[in-house]
C-alpha cells in the first residue's frame, strides 16, 4: 500500500492507494512547531506502507521532519515529486519547470485527462493559483493572488480597529460587526475576482473549456460561483497517483524481463543434465545406418522474436505523453 501526501502551506492532506484504488484523503492543520507530533496522530494505525509519495510546497524543514519520522517508523525514504518540463501529456509553460509549483504541476496532470476541451484549475489555498492546460496538454501559465485567509490575516494585522478573532461571530452579508465585515468583504471579493477571470477565460476559449476548484476554501466559495464549477478537493493527490502507478508499471516490467531470463537459464541447465546419451537413442550396440550418416544437417531458422518482446520495444519508443488512464 503507497502512502500520497501533500504539505501545503497550511494543512498537511493524504490517502492511500491499494489496488482497490484511492482512499478518501485526510488531513490535519500543520503546528508553527513542526508536523512530527501530528504525523504520529494521523498515521500510528498506518501498516503495510511500503512507499511514500510527497508533493510538498512547506519547505525544507518539514520535508526533513516527515523524511525522519517515515524513517524510522517504516523504514523508508519518501520520494518527493517535482515540478517537470513534460509528463502525462502535459507541456509546462515555465520557463524554468522545476519553479511551478509541484501542487500546480500535479493538478494540470490529473485535470489534462479530459483531452475534450482545455482545463482551468483554481486552487482555494493561502495563495489562490488559477492555471489552464489547453486541449492538446500545452500549459497556457497562470496567475496567483492571495488567498482568503491571507486577506483576512493581513487586514487584522495592519489596521488596529480590526482586532477581532476570525470565529467568534455569525457571518452577515451586511455586517454589523468587525468579524463579519472582514469576513463578507473579502470573500466577495475573491468571488468576483474569479467570477471575471471565468468570464474572459469561456470568451477566450469560445466556451471551450471545463472549470475545477480546489484547496481549503473552496467550499466558502462554491455558492457564490457560476453552476458549472467542478469540485475536486484531491486533485492533488489523484495527479501523485499517477507517479505512483508509472513506478508500479516499470517496476512490473522489469520483473517481467528478469523472469525470462531466469526461466532460460534453467532450461539450459537442465538439458545439460538431462540429455542422453547417443547410445541411449539408439542402443549401445547398433550402427547408424549409411543413408542417415550421410544425411545433411538442416540449417536451423531464426526463431521470431516473442511477441512480449515485440510489445515491449513499441512500449518503449512511444512517448511518455500518452493520456492518463482514470479520468476525475
């Protein structure tokens, strides 16, 4: 069983994936002190873990931390993704690929499945992100603006009359108290905000494309945002998953290759054994005959090439741009 986990910037997110498929993810607020104690709540009743994927935008310190505790609690070392120029279909638009964010990167992947039309996925976390992936898997760019709880924070934190706690209060459109006048203020505005770029974005693309939303502040969002918005809370993960299924399938074949060999060079050992002796054949004391000592020896065919091996080498020269095979 493969553990997937995404660190974002405020929330650790994770699932497993077995050959039933993707579980329902979890996730936990990460600690200002680190994630290790958190780790050891969430994932204490884990067992048969034997790999770790990791998309994380943390930083350093917690892919060091959650490496440590994998270490020791499994013995295993995570394989943490990164950003590519090309892979799964998709063409990155970065001009230096491995700077798109791997939470970006790994959404285009799992939203290029619909090849049908173009993609655009809006990711609802600290930062807002809203990128496209056209048709044909070209990454168009994308854009990023603050987020809810960055607007909300940065107002509490540079105006003094603004000094209450984010909670305490009901929320009212029209407001008639700080909390709700801090609350309605910005999620109108980020709603609008998206409400334009979904506007100009059907127009640039004669209503050819399919909308996705994401991340932690999607659900505040969702009413106040056209119908036909797509929600995908693990998009993320369900683009790491198709990491772990590449490694899965190059893992098969290479024991499938091993096997052959395997199964030859027993083949060969027995028959250097096993086989008799000229006498056995024919019995110990009679001649061969004159007609089949002057008979020719036959030249031996070339044996065709197995057909696994034949579509093992088409495998091989196709692209590594073919299309996922789930789609969400």
């Amino acid at each position: 069983m493969k553990l997937l986990v995404d660190i974002g910037n405020s929330r650790v997110k994770w699932a497993t994936l077995d050959k039933t498929g993707l579980s329902d993810s979890q996730s936990f607020l990460r600690a200002k002190t680190g994630i290790k104690a958190s780790l050891n709540k969430a994932w204490k009743h884990l067992s048969d873990i034997d790999a770790v994927y990791v998309a994380n935008v943390g930083g350093d310190k917690l892919a060091q931390q959650l490496s440590e505790w994998v270490q020791k609690s499994w013995d295993l070392t995570p394989q943490f993704v990164t950003s590519e120029k090309k892979r799964f279909g998709v063409i990155n638009a970065y001009d230096e690929p491995e700077k798109l964010g791997i939470d970006r990167w790994l959404s285009l992947i799992a939203a290029r499945q619909h090849a049908r039309q173009a993609q655009c996925v809006i990711d609802c976390g600290t930062a807002m992100t809203i990128d496209i992936v056209s048709k044909t898997g070209q990454h168009q760019g994308g854009m990023i603006l603050p987020g809810l709880s960055l607007m909300r924070s940065s107002l509490a934190a540079n105006t003094d009359a603004l000094t209450e706690e984010l909670g305490e209060q009901e929320f009212n459109t029209l407001a008639t108290n700080t909390f709700s006048a801090i609350h309605a203020g910005t999620l109108y505005s980020i709603s609008a905000t998206l409400e334009r770029i979904i506007n100009d974005l059907k127009q640039s693309f004669n209503d050819q494309v399919r909308f996705i939303i994401t991340g932690g502040d999607a659900e505040q969002l969702l009413p106040l945002l056209p119908d036909d918005i797509n929600h995908y809370p693990d998009i993320v993960l369900r683009g790491l998953a198709f990491y772990v299924r590449q490694d899965d399938k190059k893992n098969s074949r290479s024991k499938k290759q091993q096997k052959p060999a395997e199964a030859d060079n027993q083949t060969d050992d027995d028959a250097v054994e096993k086989a008799p002796q000229s006498s056995d054949i024919m019995g110990q004391d009679a001649p061969a005959s004159d007609t089949e000592s002057n008979k020719k020896p036959r030249r031996s065919r070339s044996k065709k090439a197995p057909a696994a091996e034949k579509k093992q080498q088409v495998d091989k020269d196709k692209p590594a741009s073919a299309l996922p095979e789930e789609a969400i």
